[in-house]
C-alpha cells in the first residue's frame, strides 16, 4: 500500500474566504505592501531594460517582435531585444519561441532602423484581423523610448513588412548558414 502526502490547503481557504477578500486586515497589511513593492520592481526592471543593449547610430535602441506566417504554413518568428537577434522557424516560430542568433552591430541596426523609418512602420496603420492571400504579419516595435507599435497585416498592405522580414531573415541564415554572399550582403 502506497502513502501519498496529503496536501491541505486549510491555511489558504481562511485567507480567500469572502470575509478575507471583503475587509480582513491582514489581508490589507500583507497584500498592500507586496504589491506596492512588486510595482515598485517591474517599474525599476523596465527602466533599466530600456537602457541596455546596443543602438543604432543615432542613438535609437530597438527592441521587435516580428511573426510571420505564410499560408502554405511556413512560420518565422524573430525578436530583437538587447540589440540580440533571436530566431524561431517552422514549429518554433508557429509557437513564437526563439534562439539566439547573433547581437546585432550598430550598423545592422541602422539598417533595420532604415526601413522602419523608410517606410514609417512606428506609424504604420494595418488591419484588424484576416490572414492574407500569401502572407500574415504581426510586428511590435519598441523604440527604445516607451513607444510602442504593433501591426497586424496581410500580403503587402502594409509597404515594408516584407523587406524588413527578408534583411531579419538573411542575417539569420548568414550566421546558421554560413552563406558567403549573404555575409558580403549584410556588411554593405
């Protein structure tokens, strides 16, 4: 005969109790400070969040977010955060999960920071919802500055989406691949 340990949750029952919720007072003094600091953390963490990591040369930080599905059901998740590229395919990409790739240099992120301004993606309207006749896009762009932009977008409605995709791509494939004209491509 096995014994499995019982758990209780007898502690936790008096403390979600209605009266708990309603009004008791340890409730106010343990919860009230917890979340005041648990504020106070996550506002520190993003500040310094916002700092870290390479720029472009002017100065801008990019933090992105970029999933593509295509419908023949190629996936392709890439992320950006820290100046670190990351990258995700096929099932990995469908579940956005992505592995590093390479940090990016400043001159990298000029060019990533070129279309995006090119074609004005912080501003870029897309639309609410629909898969596309060849291609959908989801992208959050992050500024570097607490400005945030996401689109969804199908095919080509939104100018852009699809060159940004292709220059993330090939600096994915130029470090997995190691593809000689592709690394020639990416330093010009």
């Amino acid at each position: 005969m096995s014994t499995t340990p019982i758990i209780t949750l007898q502690p936790y029952r008096q403390l979600l109790s209605r009266t708990a919720i309603t009004g008791h007072h340890k409730l106010k003094t343990v919860f009230l400070p917890a979340t005041l600091f648990v504020l106070l953390l996550q506002m520190l963490v993003g500040c310094a969040s916002q700092s870290a990591g390479p720029a472009d040369s002017k100065g801008r930080r990019l933090d992105l977010e970029f999933k593509t599905q295509m419908t023949d059901h190629r996936y392709t998740y890439f992320e950006i955060k820290r100046g670190t590229l990351k990258y995700g395919g096929g099932r990995d990409g469908a579940q956005m999960e992505a592995a590093p790739v390479l940090q990016l240099s400043t001159e990298q992120l000029d060019a990533i920071w070129a279309i995006i301004d090119r074609y004005d993606l912080m501003n870029a309207k897309g639309s609410f919802l629909g898969k596309g006749e060849t291609a959908t896009y989801d992208l959050t762009l992050n500024d570097g500055r607490m400005l945030s932009h996401a689109i969804h977008a199908t095919d080509d409605k939104v100018p852009g989406l699809k060159e940004l995709h292709q220059l993330l791509f090939d600096y994915q494939a130029t470090v997995r691949y190691r593809i000689p004209e592709l690394e020639t491509h990416n330093k010009s």
